[in-house]
C-alpha cells in the first residue's frame, strides 16, 4: 500500500478495517488493535492520525517507531504477526501503517491472554458462541481422537496406563505382555500421523505426563470460585482451579468444593459437619462435566461457582447426540460425546453406572436439605448448568451469616 492509497483510507475514516491513533507512546492498544484486524478481516492501522481523520503527525524519531513496531509484531502477541509496515512523511509529520493480514495459524491470536475481534470501528472480546466459531474456522476442532501435534509417545505416563489396566481387571504382571506402544494405540492413548506417533486428545487428559501443558488443553480443567453474595459482583473469598488428569480433575474440584464451609448438625450428643452439598451430589455433576463437556469449545473451562445460596456447575457445550433435559432428569440411556473418557472414569470408579447420574444427584440433594437440583441447557451460548441450593452461610470457612 503505497502513500496515496493511505491518504484515501484516511479520507474515509475509521472502518471495520481501519484504525487510527494519534501517537506510538502506548504500544498496547496498538496490540490490541492487530489482534483484533488478524482475528477478523484484515485492516491497516495508521499511526499519527485523530479520531476524525486530522494528520497530526508522530512525533517520535521514525526509526525507533519503526523498531517498536516490528518488535510488537514479533513478540508482542501470542505468536509472530506476519504485517507489513510503512512510513511516510507528510508536511504535517510522520505517519505510519501496519497493514496486518487474516491471521492463518492454529488459533486465534492473543494480545495479554485475550482474544481480540473487530467489530464496526471498535476492538472487543467475542461472546463463547462467537469463540467457538473462531476456532473452528481456525481449524481447531478438538475431538478425544484428534492428536495434539506436540504430545509424543513420551509425553504419555506409561505408569499410569499400566494402572488404568489394572483397573480393568487385566493382567499387568504376567508373562508375556503385549508391546505397549501397541497397547496404547490398540486402546486410542496414541496414534500415527506421517510416520511419527503422537497422543490423542483422550491420550493427553486421561494418561499425560502435564494434561495442561499444550496449547489446545491449556482450558481443559475446572476452575473453582467461592463468592460472598449471591451474584458474581460479589467479593471472590476463594479461588482454585483442578488440572490434572480427567480423574484428577473432578478429585481436586471435589476436594475444593468440600473443604468450603460446613454447617454443623446433633446427632444425639454428637455434633457432626455438614458440607455446603453432599459428596455424592457434587462427584456426579462434576465428573459429567468433565466426560461430556465438549472439547471443540478450547477457549472455556468447567466453572465451578459457590454462591452463598447454591453451587453452580458450568460446562461447555450443549447435551452430546441429541439428549434432551427430560430425557436426562428421567435417567434415559446414556449417550457420550467422549465415549473413551466416559469409560475411563467408569472404570476409575468415579463415575456410577451410566445413565443413573442424575437420579444420584436428586436423592443426595433430597436426603441432604429437600431441594430439588436443576439443570439448564443453553444451546446458543453453549453450556450446560447444574445448580445445587444450599442453605444461608459464608462459602468461606467463616460463621454463618456473617
């Protein structure tokens, strides 16, 4: 794009693909800016230039805007941006232009962690439904067979696959014993692309070495909030998250969940704790969470949020194949989106016999405090919520009502 061509973009204003900005002092808006036009369509920003088109110049020395710039396209985001940069002197002062492409890599691009979109004349954040469009235009569409192209064989903990025999009942001691590269890609833990072998998305959640490690399961995992009111204005008391393993997970977002604050109950001349839900309630929510939560979503996590009147469970994606609430709340056959990691935590004895989740869910909250547990499915926002009630008290250690 030469100085005339900038000349009739500034003539025209700002755009859904042009971007002005008086100045080079603050790269991060400038950040932002790319991340947005790369994220989207394309668009030029143009530096030295008002809100309404004026020229007023950049009053840096070129060259070191020149270097800034150039510096920010290459480590400024999170990966390299492949845009083209210009200058110009006009008499009212310097102006410069990035012209930065339709971003083509693996995800979108981020600027300090956000996913940036351009929409009209302004750079924001995409609502999940949008997100997720954008990765699957990206192309990254997570299933639990799709391969994650940096886990490797060694990237699998042969110990721990070895112990998830076991729990099938096999063998693991005995001569002889089958080759376990054969055994893991026999059972989907890997498999071979171009010659090399790589773990699968089921492979990395359920048997690596670091689950979280790579950029398309960085959000496999439960985020946990505890809140001092009853919205999510209120003050955040507690915070955790549950990586791991697929098993590991709902362990630790369990563990989180029951160590909150406990109300205290007689029985006879025994006072006994009381958690905020009961166990049992609070392992099938989450573990169906985490089998069947769906993983081409990459961009979210499975929240868990205590409010102080109810625990909500948040995962992405809608019913898998077709279930509908009535058919969930009646206990009907049980239909997996993430069939290998359903049947891993069946056989990890931390999920029930399929098909009776919810069933489980509703006599534990029954014999618990008499309330009734709800679930909503929003398939346009793409989630899946299940809301434990509770009684009145601070999810915080602290005493009741205060």
């Amino acid at each position: 794009m030469d100085w005339l061509d900038i000349l009739r973009r500034i003539e025209s204003g700002e755009d859904d693909r042009t971007e002005f900005k008086r100045g080079a002092g603050d790269l991060k808006p400038i950040g932002r800016a790319i991340a947005a036009f790369a994220n989207s369509d394309g668009g030029i920003i143009m530096l030295g230039v008002d809100d309404i088109g004026t020229i007023v110049g950049v009053r840096e020395a070129p060259d070191s805007v020149t270097e800034r710039l150039t510096a920010c396209l290459q480590s400024g985001l999170s990966a390299p941006v492949q845009a083209r940069i210009g200058r110009n002197l006009d008499p009212l002062g310097w102006v410069h232009w990035i012209e930065v492409p339709r971003q083509r890599g693996f995800e979108p691009l981020r600027h300090e962690g956000r996913v940036l979109v351009r929409r009209g004349r302004a750079n924001g954040e995409p609502s999940p439904a949008e997100l997720q469009d954008m990765y699957n235009a990206f192309g990254c569409i997570m299933t639990e067979e799709r391969t994650i192209d940096a886990a490797r064989l060694d990237s699998i903990d042969f110990q721990a696959f070895r112990e998830y025999l076991g729990w099938l009942g096999l063998d693991v001691a005995g001569e002889p014993q089958p080759d376990p590269e054969s055994d893991l890609r026999a059972r989907g833990v890997v498999t071979d692309i171009g010659g090399e072998t790589r773990a699968t998305l089921y492979g990395v959640l359920a048997f690596g070495r670091t689950p979280q490690s790579y950029p398309q399961t960085r959000s496999f995992f439960v985020e946990c909030v505890a809140y001092g009111g009853n919205d999510q204005s209120a003050e955040v008391l507690q915070a955790a998250e549950g990586k791991g393993r697929i098993h590991e997970q709902v362990e630790r977002a369990v563990g989180w969940l029951m160590g909150l604050r406990r109300n205290e109950s007689l029985r006879g001349l025994t006072r006994e704790d009381v958690p905020l839900v009961p166990v049992a309630a609070a392992r099938e929510v989450l573990v169906n969470a985490v089998a069947h939560r769906d993983y081409a979503i990459t961009g979210s996590k499975i929240l868990v949020e205590v409010f102080l009147d109810r625990v909500v469970v948040t995962s992405p994606g809608s019913l898998p194949n077709g279930l509908t609430i009535e058919s969930v709340v009646r206990g009907g056959n049980p239909r997996s989106r993430n069939e290998s990691m359903a049947n891993f935590l069946v056989s990890a004895r931390k999920m029930e016999q399929r098909g009776r989740g919810w069933p489980i869910v509703r006599r534990a909250m029954s014999r618990h405090n008499g309330t009734e547990p709800e679930i909503l499915e929003d398939r346009s926002a793409r989630f899946v919520r299940v809301t434990l009630r509770l009684g009145s008290g601070r999810p915080d250690g602290g005493p009741e009502g205060g």
